[in-house]
C-alpha cells in the first residue's frame, strides 16, 4: 500500500480483489455443494461428456465437491490472513511515520504551522480509527465469516452425505 497518512490507510480497504473473488467462487461451490447434497440435484447423466452416473460416481462427485470446498476455504483463509498482516504492517509503518513527524514537529517549534497540521491529523486520526474498528468488523463479518460459514456448512452436508 503506497498511501502515506494513518489515516487514509486505515480507512482503506484491506481485501485485494483476488480475494474477494476466491472468497465469490467459495460461496459459489459452497451453494452448489448444499443443493448437490440437500436438494438432490446429483445429475444421472452428463450429456455433453456422454457419461452416465452410478450411485459410486455419485458419491465420487459429491467428494469432489466438498474437495473443492475444503481447497478453496483454505486458500481464501490464507488470502485472508496475508491481506490483513500487510493491511496492519502498513498502518503501523504509516503511524510510525507520523509519530517521527511529530518529534520534528516538537523539536522545531518555531514551525507553528507543521505542530498545527500534526494536531489537525492526530483528531483526525482518532476519528478515522474509531470508524476503522466499526469499518473492520464489518469487513470481518460479511468478507470472513459469511463465505467461511457457509462453506464450513457444504462440506459437513457432503461427509454428512458421504457417511450414509
């Protein structure tokens, strides 16, 4: 993240696009694993291959679906620890920046006007922080717990399916 100010860092969004769509193709399978196992969409025949299902090739695609759940759950996890450690690292270098403008702010005092906009900054940054813990949690909450749920959900169906 290149921007400069705590501010503007913790205001900015901690998700790179890559893991919002890993977290969309998580949903995505995820529903499509719940309607396999709860609403018995298990396809008889594939035309378009040519290839006509058993039972064991059922229970074969239902393992395979829960498979790709359990892959993509932990490759969005991981993306989404590694979006939040450099979303963090970022803001605390951006503070640390700031707190060492603030010692040359101090240690010129003459400089009425740097000690103005450093004071500016830091109500600024009390706000914007506040509006970043309630801005966190959403992101949390629909961008962490939603997909993960739901996935967690579609592959106990699938073993769940897979054990009768």
């Amino acid at each position: 993240m290149s921007i400069s100010t705590p501010s503007q860092v913790a205001a900015s969004d901690p998700l790179r696009e890559i893991t919002r769509k890993q977290g969309r193709s998580l949903v995505v399978t995820s529903f499509l694993a719940l309607a396999v196992v709860w609403g018995g969409f298990v396809p008889g025949e594939i035309q378009a291959l040519g290839i006509k299902l058993t039972s064991a090739n059922q229970w074969a695609l239902i393992l395979l679906i829960a498979s790709s759940c359990t892959f993509l759950l932990l490759s969005y996890c991981l993306c989404l620890a590694s979006d939040f450690a450099t979303w963090h690292l970022a803001k605390r270098a951006s503070h640390k920046h700031w707190h060492t403008q603030r010692a040359r702010a101090e240690t010129q005092e003459s400089n009425l006007i740097a000690q103005a906009e450093f004071t500016l900054h830091s109500r600024t940054l009390r706000i914007v922080n506040l509006i970043t813990r309630h801005h966190l949690r959403m992101v949390l909450a629909v961008h962490l717990l939603a997909p993960v749920s739901l996935a967690l959900l579609a592959i106990g169906a699938c073993v769940v399916r897979l054990a009768r």
